[in-house]
C-alpha cells in the first residue's frame, strides 16, 4: 500500500474511540448549540442589497446568503435572467421581494422553510378588455384554493377558460373574480400541481383542492446521497411516488413496481405468502450467486432484504440505473441501486390516514395441470402392466369404477382471504414533525397450511431546534411470521401432490383426511393435503431498521450531515414433521422429526458527510464529500432433532437424537466519497463523483477499489433557438460514464479456510481438519464500466413525455466461481477472470391523454430491451455448465462466451425412434430402444451421449415492457396495470416427473398420447412404456420441455371511488375501491406462470419445476383521510 | 474554532476506524497461517486425510461398481422406484454422465488432495522424528491406496502430487497408468518403512502391515509375483478369526484379521456412523428386523441394492457347512414396501447387519484388507509361482476356518480357479469381485455369459438388449464429463 494516512498523535488517540461513540457526541455537541438559536419567520428577516443591471438570479443569491433563506424556482420559468435595478438597506425580506418580484409578474410562496417563485401569468395581471364589455351578466365568485393538506395556496392563477380575465390568489389562497354567465369554467393553474378546471353553475363560492403534480420537472427526487430535480440530472435515474402503487392488494411493494419502471424487470416466481420478488435492473446478470440491486432505505444501505417492508409506509422509489447514478455505492453498485424514502410529516400538518382492504385469493383456472383422471390413470396403468407383459394390478382392472377420481390440485388448494390495516398519523411544527405509519396485513396462502402475518410500525420524526440544525430519527420494528414450508421446485410438495394418484381418496368415511394416497406400483406418498395440514412451520422473523442523523448548518449551503443507521434482525424457523406427515419414496414418516434455524444478524452504517451548494453569478455548484464505514454480522444456528418418540411433544428438548451447527458471518467496508454537481445557467449540467471503498472481503494487496463516474447534461430547451419551437416545452440529452464494483463474493474467499473433518479411530472420535477451499489470495475488484446516453424530451405543455436511454457495460476482472478439476481436490476457484458485456435500450412514454377539470386519462408505457454476452471465461473449455436441472447432462443452463449468461441447455429431442428402420438408422444412446426419445447427435459422433447436449433456448426476454393506464372522471379513478416480456424461452423440468412413463406418478392427460408401436407412433412427444426404456425421455432434459415464455400479463385494475366532502367536516378524504390483482396472463405457456425459475441466479435462470401457484385477489378496499 | 476541531476528530475518528476495521478472519474455521506447526495440527489433518474414506464406503460407489457390476449381485427390480445410475453400471449401460462413478472419482481425490498437502509440509514442521514418521507414512499410505483405486478403475488418471494453489496446478491432464503404479509403489513402500506395526499403533489407523498388505495388492495387480511374495511376506502378527461372522461385527472392530478397515462410529453427532447396510435391505415394512435398528423412515431409493445373485448363491460349495453362506446372506419373506406383491426368498446382504440405536446410523466398520486375503494372496502367488502344496495350504487356512474341508484342486489351472472362486465367497460384498475378473482378464466372458442368461429368463423382462454387451471399454469406467468440460486436455476412456 503506497497510499496511507498519517495522522496526527491526537486524531489517533481520538480514534481509539468507537465510531458511534463520537457520533453521539457528536449529537450532543449539535444539541448544544441548537439551544443558542431562535426561530425567525423567514419573511422578517431584513436584508441590505444593492444592485445594478444584474440577472435576478444573482440578486436571489445575495438574498439566500444574507438572510439564510432558500429560494425554489425554475430559471426559465420566472425569466430569472432578466436584469434588473435594487436597493434595500436592512429592508424586510418581505417588503423587498415584493419590490424585486411583482413587476416582474413572478410571485411567490414559503413551503416547508423555502421560498417558492413563480411566474403570474401576464393576462392575469392586465385586465382584459374584453371584460369591460361584457357586462351583462357578471358575478362575483369567491373562494379558497388548497391543497391536499388543507393550506392555503398562495400565487394560484385563476383564469376564465376561453378568455383572457383571471386573477391570482392571495397569502391565504383567497381569490375573487368575476364571471359572465353560469356556463363559466375556471382554470386553476400553480406550478407543481395539476390543473384543475370547475364550471361555475350557480354557485358563488368555490373552494378547490389542487393536487400535487408529481412528474412535475422540478420535483426534489431521491438520489444517491441528496436529492436533485428531475430537471437538474444528468444520469439515468428511473423513479415511483407511493401514491401510484397505493391501491394494489399485495403483500410486496416490489410487485406494486412490476411493469411500472422502465430498465427494470420484476418476476414473481412464487406465490408463496411473503415471499419476495426478484428484482433486476437493467438485466443485471452475474455469473455470481447474486444480481440483486443493492436496496437503501432512508440512506441506509440494508443488508436484510426487502419482503417484510409495509410497502404502505414508502413515499418513493427512485432506481438508480446508470454508473453515474450508481457510483457513489462504489463496490455494491454494479447490479442497480434501489433507494427507498419513507414518509415523513411536513411542518405544519396533522393528519390521520387509515387505509384497509379486505381480499380473496383464488387459483387462476389457466395454467392448471391438466393430469390424468382416475379413469384414465386406472386405464394408463392397466396398459403398461399389459405391454410390459405384467399381471394387471386388480386395483386398475376396471378402470371406468373410478371416474374423475380424486383431483389433488383442488385437493391442495383452496380460496384465502387476505387483509391490510395501515393507519399514519402524522403532525408537525416548524420544530418537531413526526409521522407514524402502523400496518397489519394477514394473508392466508391459497395452499393448505401455508400463510404470512405483517406486524409493523415506523416512526419517523424530525427535530428542528433552530434553522440550523436538524435532528431525525426514523425507527420502524417489523414482526412478520408465516407457515410456509417447501411447497415450490422439485421435490417440492406442489409438484409431487399433483402426481399423487387419482385413484386414492382425499377422505376416509367419517370425513377425516387419509393418511396416504397410493396405488400399487406406485411410491409411497404421503396425503399431502393431510401432510400441509398437520406439519408445523413457525417461521418468525423480527426486524428493525433504524436512522439516527443530524445535519447542521455551517454557512448558508454548507452541510455537515452525519447518520448512524442500524438494519438488525433476527429469525427462526421451526419446522416439526410427524408421524401423519411424509413425503414421496417414503410415505409417512415413521419417527418425527424437527429443525430449528434461528439466526442474528446486524449491521451499522455510520455516514459522514458535508454538502455545500453555492451560486456564483450563472455558476452553481454542489459538491460533497463524505466518508462511511459499515459493519456486519450474522450469528446463525441451527439444531435438527429426529427420533421423537411421538407427536406429542414437538419442541426440540423432545426429539430422541439432537445434532447442531453454527457460524459466524462478517464483512466490513469502509469507503470515502465525493461528488460535484455543476452547472451553468441551469441548462449545462455536469456532475462528477468518485468513491473510494476497502472491504474486508478481499487480501491485504487488492483491498482499495475506486469507482469515479462523470455525467453530463444539456437542456437544450432553455436555449434561445429552441424558443420558436412550440411544441417541445422541455428536452435535456445526457450522457454519462462511470465504473462501478461488485463485492458479491462471499466474506472469506481470499483465505483458504481450515475447518472440521472428524474421523473415528478404534470406536472413538479423532478430531480432524482439511482445507476446504482453493483461495486465489490476490483476488481483486471486479469493474463495471458503463456508459449511457439518454434524452428526455417532454412535448405539448409536459402533455407527452418520452424518456430514452442506451447503456453499454462492460465488466472485466470478472469476481467469478470458476469451476476446476476435482482431482484438484477441490470443485472451484473464485478468482477475477473473464468478462461480459451488456447494453440496452430502455424507452418509457408517459402520455396525458385527457386532462380536463373533470376527466383525466394518463398512459406510462415503458419498454426495455437488455441484452449480455459473455466476452470470455477462464474455463480453458470456456464453458460452465449450471442450473438445478438434471444432473445426467450436469445441469439445465450453459454459460459460454459469444453467448448470453446461463442459456437453456439440454439435448434436442426429435420424437422417439418410430421404428426398427429408424432406429437403426439413427444415432443411438447406450439405452435406446424402439420408442425411446431421440435426439440430435450434435457433434456428428455417430452416438448419443452428454456431449450431444446443447444450447436449446434462450432465458433471456427480447425486451420487457409494462404500461399503467389511470383514468379520472368527477370522482371515480380508474387504474389497469400491465406487464409482460417476450421472447424468453422456459424449460419446463416439471415434465420430468409430469409425464414420467414409469407408472410411479399420476401424470398429464397428454400422456395418453404415447407411443404404443410401430403402427401407433402417437403424437412424438412421449415414447414407449417398455420397463428400461423411460430414463433417457424423463431424465434428459431437452427440447420436448422447452416452451416460449412471451406473456402479458394484467397484474392489476382498480376502480375507486372518492367521495366528495365539505372541507368543514372532520373527513378530509374518503375513498373506497374494488380491485383484481392478477386478473389474466395472455400466453402460450402451458403452465401456471411463465415468470417461474427455480433460481435467481443468472446461471439457472427459465426453469420451471413446479411452483406455488400466484392466486388471482379479488379485493375491496378504503382509504379515508382525517 | 473548537467546534471545528471536535468534527474534525469526529471525522477522523470514522475515517481512520484503524487498520484493523478491514481485516477480518473467519471465526468459524481455522486460516493455515496458524496451522500445519504443530504435531496437534499434523494428527488431525492426518485424521481428516482418513475422512472421506468414510464418504467413499457409504457412498453407493463402493459396492455399485465393485460388486453389483460383477456376477456376485445385482437389483431387485420391484417395477416401483428405480434409481437408473446404478442400474446403468449394474447393467454396463453407464455413460459418462454417471453421478456414482463419477463420486469415486471425486473422493479419492479428497483424499489425495489432503494427503499432498501434508506430506508437503510435514517435513519442515520439525516434529519428533517418529511421529512424522508415523503421520507421514499413514499420509503416503492414504494416498497410495487411493491411487490404487482411481487406477484400477479408471486407467490413467491425473497425478498430482503437490498441492493445488491456482487454476494451473488445479488442471492437470492424464498420466500413464504405468507411472501412476510406480507412484503408488513408491508411497507404499516408503509407507510401509515410516509406519509401525499393529501392535504399536493407535487401533484403526494404517501400519506398516497395510502397507505391505497395499504393496502386495498392487504387484499381484500388475503380475509382479516375485514382489508380490516378499510384500506379503512382511505380514505378521495377524490371524484369522475363529468365527467368520465375528470379523465384522462392530464388538470386534480392528481384530486380529484385520489389517485395514474404514472406521465407523454411531452415536455421534459428527456424522461418524456408517449407513451402507441399510442400502442393502429391500423396500419393506418389517425392515427394522432385518436393519437390526430402529423404526425410521425407509427410503425407497436407498432401499433394494447389492442383492446376491442366483449365480453367487451356487458358488458356495456346501451351503450348510460353509459358515459363510449364513453369516453372509439372508433371505426375506413377506410383503414388501411398495407394492401388494410379496417377496420369497429374496437373499440380502446380511454381513453387515448388527445391532444399532439410531436409525440409517449404523456401527460396523467396512474391511479394505483382512488376513483371509493376505492369506488368499500369498496362495495366489505361490500357484502362479508354481509352488502349488504352499497354494494348496494357504487356501486351506482360509477354507477351514470357514467350516469346509481342505480343496479338491490339484494342478495351477484348477487351483487358480478355486482360489479365484474362494475369494468370491470368502470376501463376497467387500466389492473385490469385479476387480479380480478384470484383473484375471475373466470379467468379459463372465458377465457376457451371465447377462445371456438373465434375458432369456423372463423374470428378468427388464433387461433391455443393449445391456451385458461387454467390450473392453467396459472394463474402464468413464472420467466424469463434468472434470472434462472444465479441463479438455484430459482423454475420455475409449468408448464413452
């Protein structure tokens, strides 16, 4: 190491204190001195200025600095180029903004401790001619216009539609204007609301409630360390508000998001109660176990996953997509950032939300196996006891006694009703505002025994002792529990339920669940319905994630801000298996037997950082630099306990035998950090970052990684030649560059590790220890360069909004597990080697198609187009073969370079040897018969053998796409959500045991369609039931399990209805709504989901092995607002 | 001024965090940095060195390709669950994408990777000259006889002989057979001069006597009968037992007869104990009878496996005298698992079946070398060396104790043939019998002949017409394909 600190002897004595130590006097020091300060209404404070000729930007900037206030403004909007004339001597702020600002028709408001300016439109401002004569009818119209929390707006232009008269309100939000008929329509219009148009009728007072606009550009939205204006940004950064996902009746936020962002796919592999989604952005593929973005909440970079946030208490999301947005997360950027802002109470409110909804859950009709029915099991069976030349069991001598038989999916299944309870309080002074988000959602799972309880609170506050100083803490506890148990993949209980046979009853006699569900010549397999239903899983997990910051201000626009953040959590899952439980090859289990997991974990964060934002003439500047250190730690145990002598007692003191394991898990990063954001006169934007991370994950030589990233930005729209340009009311091209890491590789690789490997000697123990890993000890970082272009392009008033990017990334020094020889005496190295490449194109179009007073249309569509490549390996072969698929070919997903990560491999089946001439003119398997599977002799060796398999499709999606549509008319609100991708493949591994030719399984009714001889070939797909022959169909994965996966799917549509009430009553806001979540897949698919995988990971993506089906939720819901 | 100082010593204090923040160790396992110095740390990583020879005897590996290959067992096909990747090797249709051949493989790998490691080492740790011996010469040893294995089975196979530390020294290509033998003879004989004998060592762990034992192996292996005799000839202090079934009974592990067996232990939680025996018990519901053990749950794939042949049955001359029929087969009646059929008569291997607490944990040790085939051995030697009386008296000593009279044989032909035949029933399952009819160049014709008579009898309906087609390439397994996808300078066996 050639770069290293010296420090001063004091600063390393100081340093022998903790970190969160010197945070905490760092608090108190900070609350030390907020005593000293008073809080001032902003307008009084007075100021000296004198100017000559200058920009009203320049002047505004004197203003800040002198009175530490903060204006808000759009240059362009208000014109703050225009120069003007100004002299004030310790004149009030007020007084003097209103000489500054009123001739130049700009107005101008506080919100939340900040100056708001803008522009009053000029007709408001010159009385219309036209008015003076038309004097027949007039009449005057009072009122009071709002906003959603009940205050006054103050600056809100009124205009006659159709006219040129109109006015503005005043400090209260009060305006007065009259109008010459009945038919009259009023515009309400303010910058960052929606506008709003009301026909006058009859009425005379008119109090309108203007609702906050969103997409507006000047909107603060959360990026990496700070917040910047979607206009300001120059990086690709994709963004969601908590009100657009409000309504839909889930248990995940993340499947609120699906379709929703563009660059990101959101895949719903499982229906199990709880259980989370997989997140990708950009198609984030990784040759390592994860992709997954890296998540923070309220600046707090969590380690403990996302499934049990109350999605109820997010305010946004924003993703960020490209380096430059990315880069400040250094090493933990390369997959995506997801930053989560929780609500918050804005000064000066009170209110009282609840919002509930009440849901059915049931299993879509579509995709259900179709299995055999008793009738044709019987019948299936008595023909292969009959051409293998076997004796027909009696049970299946008469078929046609059995009917439908019993139908295990239905058997397994069963509707479930779901329910969520959020209740925020939220009140705020200038001192002190807090915001307490409570929530309890209970969701049954459509599967017996399975289901998932929520229990969570966030407390967010905020305490402002002076104008200076800002001290929060957000705390929220969460207590989820659930009774799911392996019902998914194979081997899962889903799967084999389904092949349980037709012929065995769900019931005895008295009504009873039987025990097991079997017919000759068949595994013995439990009952799963009664198996579901008496086994115990006690999954617990508790989890809080807190934020301590204080933020303190030195000068106007210099920040010190420090934060000690806190994920901590801990788990248990208990599972207890009786002697009325089992599993298939087994039956019932003849001795219980438990497990109990638990494990611990907690990291800390702590953040250091200072942000100074100065305005010099057209110049402004936003630099910070910051350093953070994070630790984590996850204590894990596990204790198995079997030999129970009965059910009796399940708790693991019981169990007859007890063996337990432990471990400990850790990992630290320490990491500087800086950026600068520039730009000049608002329109050339240029923003820089770098930051500098150790981590402990890698040996002392390699242990520094820097990641810088630049962007740039032109809004071209703020110069003068695009002026003439109506129809484009905003446009901004951006490029960025930026390299990024990946630490994903497990905390102790560079070490070779010792551990346990005990022996026997002569009827005692004798300890022993063996290397367990090959450690490539000068393993370094992984870089991501990537670059990307984009454009935004708002058209027609903000009316059609296009946003475009292209990224191509580039990862070299691949951190990657490559597989050796075994005769190594070890299965892998993890090392840096190889590279891939990945670009897209991601394009999202958000259209206002209607915006009237009373009826209003909005279209978000996005689509996205990713694709990878693997640039090289360091298999000396080139090639990895993974993926949970058979193991005879070594596995179902093919990584080799030239192609995309983790491609679908298996072998290409080409139907069955129809006949002895086929056969022996075709290229055989050592097991081939007449009527077995036949496949492609690919490397033209005259055999079948696993060199024959082969990239048979292609995991990835041509592109992705989801589009919202919300429609708005007088008070009902109308929302469709869809979402879909196209041109993925999946490899349906089910079909291994779902058309199995053994006669051990029940199996699709397709079946029947067989090959019986020569003569009676079938339809090609399945082959001969001759004993020794089934193996090569059923345990080769190939191309007869391989499926296109394009699909549509309508995840959600919402009708809701607010009800219109007197701003006098205690109720501010009632709403109540009807909707269906996963309402329909359009898809050729023949299972249930065509986002199944087994796996997350890039190397086994597009497997379905049988999942817990997705259920359709018919839900009613209710918002009210006091 | 002085608040600027205190943020600045705020910050410091985060940032400097010392270097030690970074610098984190597993604190589940132990790093080599304090490890290979000590004789503690030498005994267990000798100990772990013996470990996966625990793997490699429970794993379905050891009997499904040294027995149930050959003409002494097969399956029981009960129409129900099958598990094809033995059958395939049972029935020669096995392809390289075998997961059973392919774990042998892996395991004696394990075994010479730990192995290597400390013999690399070892000499510089500056022990007490007679326990680096010791240890040193039971590391030479494991590693030869795990060679020894991988040679036979596979041919030529990769040879590494120092430790793997990166992607280079981990991909190795394929060495001659012939090399590899001399390698293994020169570990056994290194290891047979390090090493104590029985009576000196700690109960279990290789001697000077298995070493010869392993020496003696290899060069009747390669026909080197000259040094095959004075090998075997350096075996003392062992005897048989009286009683056949009492040599692997779990009350008598590590007796006088033996010279090397894997060693077991029930009633740990280290996973210590042994389960291969419960491979041998067909799908029942009276299992626990004939386990010997608890009730627990019988899995129907681990069930059925390694059933005696009608042909090893009638290979036993007299079933009533010779004690080893009982002792080593039994018969089930009743219904069975799965389905409603019954079974009659259905032999088992019963040698293995002991008294046990724990279900699918069982105690009995697994021979590798006993004195009955030292003794075997030398009578083999002495026929092929033409002194026939000294043959003659050796198969003898083992065909008495077993309760039958001395043998009939009289000329070399005839008495290679009974020797041949005394090792099939004398060491019947401990998976010697596919290596001697390859070894003795008899397994094509043998299994041929035996597979012809299986189609032809109907009960065996299963058998499909590719199977029991003996070449040579048969009598190699496969490498596993997965060791050549990531390494193509290896050779695939002819044929695979």
């Amino acid at each position: 190491m050639k770069k290293r600190l010296y420090f001063h002897p004091l600063i390393l004595r100081i340093m022998r204190i903790t970190v969160l130590q010197s945070f905490l006097i760092w608090i108190a020091i900070s609350l030390g001195y907020a005593n000293n300060g008073l809080t001032q209404d902003l307008l009084d404070r007075s100021v000296t200025i004198k100017a000559n000729n200058t920009e009203i930007r320049q002047i505004l900037n004197q203003i800040e600095q002198q009175a530490k206030v903060q204006f808000i403004y759009s240059s362009n909007t208000i014109g703050a180029h225009r120069r003007i004339n100004v002299t004030a001597n310790n004149q009030k702020l007020a007084d003097l903004l209103e000489i500054i600002l009123k001739p130049h028709s700009i107005s101008y408001r506080i919100v939340g401790g900040q100056i708001m300016l803008q522009r009053l439109p000029q007709e408001a401002v010159q009385a219309s001619p036209e008015r003076e004569e038309s004097n027949s009818f007039d009449k005057q119209i009072t009122g009071k216009i709002t906003d959603s929390n009940n205050h006054g707006l103050p600056g809100v232009t009124v205009v006659l539609k159709g006219s040129q008269s109109g006015t503005i309100t005043d400090a209260d939000g009060a305006f007065s204007i009259t109008i010459p008929d009945q038919n009259a329509v009023l515009v309400f219009s303010f910058v960052g609301y929606l506008s709003k148009e009301v026909m006058v009728g009859n009425q005379t007072t008119l109090n309108v409630v203007l609702e906050e606009d969103e997409k507006s550009l000047d909107e603060l939205i959360v990026v990496g360390y700070g917040k910047q204006s979607t206009r300001q940004i120059s990086s690709s950064v994709a963004t969601v508000n908590g009100k657009d996902f409000a309504d839909l009746p889930v248990s995940q936020f993340t499947q609120k998001l699906q379709g929703k962002l563009a660059g990101v796919q959101i895949s719903q592999a499982t229906g199990t109660p709880g259980a989370g989604m997989t997140v990708r952005v950009r198609g984030a593929a990784s040759m390592n176990a994860g992709a997954d973005p890296l998540y923070v909440i309220d600046g707090n970079p969590i380690v403990g996953g996302i499934s049990n946030i109350n999605p109820n208490e997010i305010e946004s999301i924003s993703v960020l997509k490209d380096a430059s947005a990315t880069a400040l997360y250094g090493s933990r950027a390369a997959n995506g950032v997801v930053l989560i802002e929780t609500k918050k109470a804005a000064p000066g409110t009170t209110r009282i939300d609840y919002s509930s909804f009440v849901g059915m859950q049931k299993v879509p009709q579509r995709g259900r196996p179709n299995m055999m029915t008793g009738r044709e099991f019987a019948t299936w069976r008595k023909e292969l006891a009959e051409e293998r030349g076997l004796e027909v069991d009696p049970v299946f001598q008469n078929p046609e006694q059995y009917g439908n038989g019993t139908n295990w999916f239905d058997a397994i299944t069963r509707v479930a009703p779901m329910t969520d309870h959020s209740l925020s309080l939220g009140t705020g002074t200038d001192k002190f505002s807090t915001n307490v988000t409570a929530g309890f959602l209970t969701q049954d799972g459509v599967v017996l025994g399975s289901g998932y309880k929520r229990y969570s609170l966030r407390a967010n506050t905020q305490f402002r002792p002076n104008e200076k100083v800002t001290i929060g803490l957000n705390l929220a506890p969460t207590y989820a529990t659930n009774s799911n148990t392996g019902v998914d993949n194979v081997g899962g209980i889903f799967n084999e339920a389904l092949q349980t046979s037709p012929l065995a009853p769900l019931k005895n006699p008295d009504g009873s669940l039987t025990l097991t569900a079997f017919s000759p010549g068949m595994f013995p397999t439990p009952n799963y319905a009664r198996t579901l239903t008496d086994r115990v899983a006690d999954n617990k997990t508790t989890r809080i994630l807190s934020n301590l910051f204080a933020e303190y201000q030195f000068l106007p626009g210099l920040f010190l801000k420090t934060s000690g953040n806190i994920d901590m959590g801990n788990s248990s899952n208990f599972n207890f298996n009786g002697t009325t439980t089992g599993t298939r090859g087994v039956g019932l289990y003849q001795t219980p037997f438990s497990s109990l997991g638990e494990s611990r974990y907690m990291s800390w964060v702590n953040e250091n950082t200072l942000n100074y934002q100065k305005d010099i003439g057209n110049h402004s500047f936003d630099g910070l630099i910051g350093v953070t250190a994070q630790r984590f730690r996850e204590d894990a145990s596990n204790i198995n306990g079997s030999n129970y002598p009965d059910d009796k007692v399940q708790t693991i003191s019981a169990a007859g035998t007890i063996t337990a394991s432990s471990g400990i898990q850790e990992w630290s990063l320490l990491s500087y950090l800086a950026r600068l954001n520039y730009n000049y006169k608002g329109k050339y934007l240029v923003s820089a970052s770098v930051r500098r991370d150790g981590s402990s994950r890698f040996g002392a030589n390699n242990r520094w990684g820097n990641f810088p990233s630049v962007s740039l930005g032109w809004i071209l729209s703020e110069e003068g030649f695009m002026a003439d340009i109506n129809a484009v009311s905003f446009l901004k091209l951006r490029a960025s560059y930026g390299v990024t890491g990946n630490f994903n590789i497990g905390n102790y690789t560079h070490i070779p590790t010792i551990s346990a490997a005990n022996y026997a000697f002569g009827g005692s123990i004798a300890g022993g220890r063996r290397v367990d890993n090959l450690a490539d000890q000068s393993i370094g970082w992984e870089s991501n360069e990537q670059f990307n272009i984009g454009l935004d392009l708002n058209m027609f008033n903000d009316r059609v909004n296009f946003t475009y990017n292209f990224y191509r990334k580039n990862t070299s020094d691949l951190l990657f597990r490559v597989g050796v020889p075994r005769a190594s005496g070890f299965p892998d190295i993890q090392t840096n080697i190889g590279g891939l490449k990945f670009w897209g194109h991601e394009l999202s179009v958000s259209t206002s198609n209607i915006r009237k007073s009373d009826l209003r249309w909005n279209t978000d569509f996005n689509i996205s187009f990713d694709r990878n490549e693997v640039v090289s390996l360091g298999n000396k072969t080139s090639r990895l073969i993974s993926g949970p698929g058979s193991g005879v070919i070594g596995g179902s997903n093919i990584t080799v370079v030239g192609q995309p990560i983790g491609m679908l491999y298996g072998m290409h089946h080409l139907g069955v040897y129809v006949n002895q001439a086929d056969f022996d003119n075709s290229p055989k398997h050592t097991t081939s018969q007449v009527g077995t599977a036949k496949f492609r002799d690919v490397n033209n060796d005259g055999i079948i053998t696993v060199d024959d398999a082969t990239i048979i499709g292609n995991p990835h999606p041509k592109f992705i796409f989801g589009m919202t549509n919300t429609v708005q008319y007088k008070g009902f609100d109308f929302s469709a959500t869809l979402s879909g991708t196209f041109g993925n493949d999946i490899l349906r591994g089910s079909e291994q045991t779902l058309t199995n030719l053994d006669g051990v399984f029940n199996v699709l009714a397709d079946v029947k369609d067989r090959w019986r001889s020569p003569e009676n070939p079938g339809k090609g797909r399945y082959g001969s039931l001759a004993a020794g022959t089934t193996g090569l169909e059923r345990d080769w994965w190939g191309s007869q399990m391989l499926y296109k996966a394009s699909h549509l799917s309508v995840n959600n549509v919402t009708l809701g209805y607010g009800f219109p009430l007197n701003n006098t009553s205690g109720l501010k806001r009632l709403r109540v709504y009807a909707s269906i979540q996963q309402l329909h897949i359009f898809t050729k698919y023949p299972g249930a989901n065509p986002q199944v995988s087994v796996s997350t990971s890039s190397t086994g993506l597009g497997i379905d092995a049988g999942s817990y089906p997705i259920p359709r939720t018919y839900s009613l819901g209710v918002n009210v607002g006091f | 001024m002085k608040f600027k100082t205190i943020i600045l010593l705020t910050v410091s204090a985060a940032l400097g965090s010392c270097s030690n923040f970074l610098d984190i160790s597993p604190k589940n396992a132990v790093v080599p940095s304090n490890f290979f110095q000590t004789e503690a740390d030498f005994t267990q990583a000798v100990n772990g060195a013996y470990a996966p020879l625990q793997s490699l005897y429970n794993n379905e590996a050891s009997w499904v390709m040294g027995e149930m290959r050959s003409d002494n067992s097969h399956f029981f096909y009960n129409n129900d669950f099958r598990s094809p990747m033995p059958e395939e090797i049972d029935l020669f249709v096995n392809g390289s994408e075998n997961t059973v051949s392919a774990d042998r493989y892996y395991i004696n790998y394990d075994i010479i990777a730990r192995a290597n490691k400390i013999i690399s080492v070892i000499d510089e740790a500056n022990l007490e000259k007679t326990k680096s011996d010791n240890l040193k010469g039971q590391a030479l040893f494991l590693r030869a006889l795990a060679y020894f294995d991988l040679v036979r089975y596979y041919g030529d196979v990769p040879l590494p002989l120092i430790p793997a530390s990166d992607m280079p020294s981990a991909t190795l290509p394929r060495t001659p057979k012939e090399v590899v033998f001399l390698q293994i003879i020169t570990d056994a004989t290194a290891a047979a001069d390090l090493l104590p004998g029985k009576a000196a060592q700690e109960a279990g762990r290789a001697t000077s006597g298995a070493a010869w034992m392993l020496l003696g192996d290899v060069n009747v292996h390669l026909k080197n009968w000259d040094a095959a005799e004075s090998a075997l000839a350096k075996i003392t202090g062992y005897t048989l037992m009286g009683d056949y079934a009492a040599v692997f009974s779990p009350s008598n592990k590590n007796n006088a007869e033996s010279v090397f067996e894997v060693q077991y232990l029930q009633g740990t939680s280290l996973g210590l104990a042994s389960s291969f025996p419960y491979a041998f018990i067909p799908l029942t519901p009276d299992y626990a009878r004939y386990s010997q053990g608890p009730i627990g749950s019988q899995s129907a794939s681990g069930s059925g496996w390694n059933t005696p042949t009608e042909d090893l049955l009638s290979a036993y001359e007299d079933r009533a005298k010779d004690t080893r029929f009982a002792a080593s087969i039994g018969f089930i009646s009743g219904p069975s698992g799965v389905s409603d059929t019954s079974y009659v008569n259905l032999p088992y291997v019963k040698k293995y079946q002991y008294p046990h607490t724990v279900f699918n944990q069982t105690n009995v040790n697994f021979p590798i070398y006993r004195y009955a085939e030292t003794l075997l051995m030398r009578a083999e030697v002495a026929n092929e060396k033409g002194n026939l009386s000294d043959a003659q008296n050796l198969l003898n000593q083992v065909r008495n104790r077993a309760g039958l009279g001395n043998t009939d044989a009289q000329d070399q032909t005839t008495l290679r043939a009974a020797i041949l035949n005394e090792r099939r029933v004398e060491l019947a399952f401990e998976n010697k019998r596919w290596l001697d009819l390859v070894r003795t160049g008899n397994a094509i014709s043998v299994m041929n002949a035996l597979g012809a008579k299986m189609k032809a009898d109907p009960a065996y309906f299963y058998i499909t017409p590719a199977s029991y087609s003996l070449t040579e390439k048969h009598l190699l397994f496969p490498i596993p394909f997965q060791e050549i996808q990531v390494n193509p300078d290896l050779k695939q066996n002819d044929g695979y």
